[in-house]
C-alpha cells in the first residue's frame, strides 16, 4: 500500500488515498506509461484519483451523470 496524496483540479481540495500500488508502479506512470497498463487492478475512480485528485463524489457533484 501507498499513501497518494493529490490536491483535486476541481475543487482545489488535497486529499490522500492508500493505495494498493508500488513507488515504482507510481513513477512508471509518471515517466508516461498508460494509466490502464500501469494499474490494471485498480478501478477508475482510483485511476481519476492518481490522475487528477478528484474524487468519484466531486465528479457527480460538478459533472452529473454525463
């Protein structure tokens, strides 16, 4: 487990996650391998999270169903 910490591009708001994933998984990610092929076994909501900082619950408050 690995504690990521983002600060969401929606809201501004940093939050941290423990994460079922490697530093070396987290820096070949970086260094611009595909998110989907880095993290197969995550869901996408924690794949977001990585990405971007935000949460499954600011998505559907800011981004509604679409």
């Amino acid at each position: 487990m690995l504690t990521v910490t983002r600060t969401s591009r929606l809201t501004g708001i940093e939050r941290s996650r423990s994460l079922p994933i490697t530093q070396a998984q987290l820096d070949q990610w970086a260094s611009g391998d595909l998110i989907q092929n880095v993290f197969p076994d995550l869901s996408l909501d924690d794949r977001e999270f990585i990405m971007t900082g935000v949460t499954a619950d600011e998505w559907d408050e800011y981004m509604g169903d679409e």
